[in-house]
C-alpha cells in the first residue's frame, strides 16, 4: 500500500478486522463461535502478520443464533476511534513518536459482509456491494439470482453507498439492497464502504465460478466445451487474492488436471 495521506508516517498503521461464524459442533443448531480479531497490515505477511501472537483478538460471541450486529461491533469502532484522532506515544530507539491506528480492511464470507453492512444477502436484490446489478431470478419461486455481465451497470461508490444507508434509515425501508438499519462500520473514522470490503475468496472462486466452470470443462465430456481430452497441453493461471488485501499473487500451475484437483479440495 501506498503511503499517501493518512499513511504519511511510517509510525501510523492500519488495521484488519476479520470476523465470520465458525461451527464448533457437527450441526449449526448446537451454535457457532464468532471471533473478531485485528491485523497488522504492516507487520510483514511472510512471517507472522497472521499469527495469534500478532493478532489482536477484540471478541468472541458464541450462541446458537448470529450476534446482534450493532451490539458486537459499535462498541469496537468507538474504541478505535481515539486511535484515528490522537494515537498513542511510544518510545522507540529513535525517541518518543505519536503512532496511530486506521481500519481499511474488513474480511469475511458473503454472509457475514450481509450482516455486517446491515445488506441483502448474496442471493438478494442489489445484493452485490461493488455495483448496482440486481441481477435475474430463476424459478417458479425465484429463490436463485444470478448476474449476468453488465458492462453498464453503475459502479458503487463511498458516497452512494451513504446516500443509499442515509435514505433506508429515513425512510424506514430497503433501498439498492440496503436495509433500514445502519452499519456500525459507519463509526468507522476513514473507513470506505466499498474499497474497504475484501472479496470473498472461498465462496466466490473455492466454492464458485471458478469451481464450477472447471467442472463443466473437466466432468462435461458430451458438451462442445468439454476440453478434459486435452489436459496435458493447457496451462492454468490461478488469479489468488491472498487473504483479499490489496496485493494480486499469481500462481502457475502446470497441468489443468492439477489445478481441477485443487479446486475440489477446497470444499
């Protein structure tokens, strides 16, 4: 990242945040644990920015039902805000220096993002938080959505995004897939609603378009796009967003039937 702004200093950092329901027993109903835990962007990523001794656990909720979202995390964001405005002196080999703290970052799966951003979920209207696609139901009972490319649908910004919470919260109704309960990111000081939002590594590729076209390519020998004869002479690029921060790792595989291996291990 860029030091610009904000990140002038080599003294201030920025902050992960990373939550998502983790099942402790065999079946949901028994209840899940929800962590809430803070990284260090700075610290180096080959070593041990995601270490439990580096990382900063803030929370852990375990219920049989999800956390009540404004309760779990409006007390966080109040508490960092006195590290955004003032900071904190620490004494290093170099003297006394201000250091301090900013959220950029929020990771999580597709269902958590919903309840998080107080959204529709995945399958929702306006559910995606990048655009303003809402996408096509299926179905007698319309219960499946999906996308289809649109090279002209709107782009999410910040400020649409607020516009949008601004006028739910009004009005008491959804609107562009916002509910009519604010986020409790907004006490974020600096924190953006759509830049700051990690894509969803697991469901989107593990579990999702990549997945599911490598199997229709690989498993569809009837199909006229059926390329599973040819293996041995196709390469793959996996495009992997690591741990969804800012920096794209690129990873040569050298046969495909690796690669559709991989992919089906990720389940």
């Amino acid at each position: 990242m860029s030091r610009s702004g904000y990140c002038n200093s080599k003294w201030h950092i920025t902050l992960t945040l990373n939550t998502d329901g983790v099942c402790v027993f065999k079946t949901s109903n028994a209840g899940s644990l929800w962590p809430v835990y803070l990284t260090v962007n700075e610290v180096s990523l080959a070593e041990v920015r995601y270490c439990l001794k580096y990382s900063i656990i803030w929370a852990l909720w375990f219920q049989s039902k999800k956390p009540p979202i404004q309760a779990f995390f409006e007390p966080l964001m109040k508490q960092l805000q006195p590290f955004y405005d003032k900071g904190l002196v620490i004494e290093t080999a170099e003297g006394k220096h201000r250091c301090k703290a900013r959220l950029v970052l929020l990771t999580r799966d597709l269902p958590a993002r919903a309840l998080v951003l107080c959204m529709k979920h995945h399958n929702g209207k306006h559910a995606c938080c990048n655009c303003y696609n809402s996408g096509v139901t299926i179905g007698d009972d319309h219960l499946h959505r999906f996308w289809p490319y649109d090279s002209a649908a709107e782009a999410r910004s910040h400020q649409s995004l607020m516009a949008d919470i601004t006028e739910a919260v009004n009005h008491k109704t959804s609107v562009r897939g916002v509910t009519e309960v604010a986020s409790p990111l907004l006490a974020a000081r600096g924190f953006n609603l759509v830049d700051g939002i990690a894509i969803d590594w697991m469901h989107v590729v593990c579990l999702g378009m990549v997945r599911g076209m490598t199997d229709k390519w690989m498993n569809s020998r009837s199909k006229p796009y059926f390329i599973g004869d040819g293996v041995h002479y196709l390469l793959f690029v996996e495009i992997s967003l690591h741990f969804c921060l800012f920096s794209i790792i690129c990873r040569f595989y050298c046969w495909i039937n690796v690669c559709c291996r991989f992919v089906h291990r990720q389940q």
